[in-house]
C-alpha cells in the first residue's frame, strides 16, 4: 500500500467509527448504525409488507399456475388436472 491509500483508509475509519456526527446525538455513524439494527431486527421493505395488486406473469387469484403449452394461443391455458384416488 501506498502512503495515499494508507491515509484514505485513515480518514476512512475515522469519519465512520470516530467523527461525532451531530444530527443523530453526537455518537459516530457505525455506533448509529448499531443501534438502528439492534433495535429494527426485522426491517422490512416495502414490498414485503403491502400485498401487491397486481398479478405477475402466470400467477393467478387462487394461487395456482397453469400450464401453457407451446404455440398456444394466449387466453387458452389448460389446468392442471388432479389425481383421483381409485
């Protein structure tokens, strides 16, 4: 390493793990960082947390897939048939 990159990596760790940063109660950027996902352990995306209203390709209201055929015109999907006990 050279002198440039040894003094980047310097400032680097300081501004995160040293510095008092003082728009979240003069504590460093990684000891907020802690807090946070000490405190939030099952963040969420939105996705994850609003159902979606809209289907996907292949995906239907009852959860089911079915099954499309090659050169199959569109609209004209086929079920999958369920095995009978017999």
């Amino acid at each position: 390493m050279d002198d440039l990159e040894i003094a980047v990596a310097e400032y680097i760790d300081w501004f995160n793990h040293r510095r008092l940063h003082g728009e979240i109660g003069l504590i460093p950027p990684a000891e907020h960082e802690d807090n946070f996902y000490r405190h939030n352990t099952a963040a969420t995306t939105v996705a994850a947390s609003v159902p979606s209203l809209h289907l996907t390709r292949g995906e239907t209201e009852c959860g089911l897939t079915p099954l499309l055929l090659p050169y199959q015109p569109a609209g004209t999907a086929r079920w999958p048939q369920r095995a009978t006990a017999g």
